[in-house]
C-alpha cells in the first residue's frame, strides 16, 4: 500500500511567521482610532436593520459617518506628512 503525503512541510501554529512583526502592529496601532470610528459607524448601521431608522438613528449614522471620515482624512494626512508630501 502506497502512502500519500504533501509536497510542502506542514502548517503548523508555532511558525516563526505566523506572530505580526513589529512593524505591523504600529501599523495597526496608526489605523486604530480608523477602525474603531468604522466599528462605530457599522454598529450604528446594525442598530436600524430591523427598523425603520428614527431621527435619533439618523444622527447616530450622520455623526458617526462625520467621525469615519475624518478619522480616515486624519490617518491620510499622517500617511502624506510621513512621506513627505505636503498636505
């Protein structure tokens, strides 16, 4: 009887590659207050799904649109002072 095994080496959860290096976590860490404003902003979408939105949940959704994206125009232009290009 002939066994079949893999080509490649096995995928295994203590690769030396599998932990984000530190450049990635300060990746994240610059991105986080755009992730948490974009959490606000679905979590705002979520609340009105099985409703008809009220004029609270109108400004729920406006305010937290408003704080997505300036929170992204804020990670952009660090992004472009980081590269040197002025804003």
């Amino acid at each position: 009887m002939s066994h079949i095994v893999t080509a490649q080496d096995a995928v295994t959860a203590s690769a030396d590659w599998t932990e984000p290096t530190d450049a990635e976590l300060d990746a994240i860490e610059t991105e986080m207050p755009v992730i948490l404003a974009d959490l606000e902003l679905l979590d705002a979408h979520i609340a009105t799904l099985d409703r008809t939105p009220s004029e609270l949940d109108k400004r729920r959704l406006r305010r937290a649109r408003r704080r997505a994206l300036a929170a992204r125009l804020e990670l952009t232009n660090l992004s472009a002072t980081a590269a040197g290009v002025s804003a």
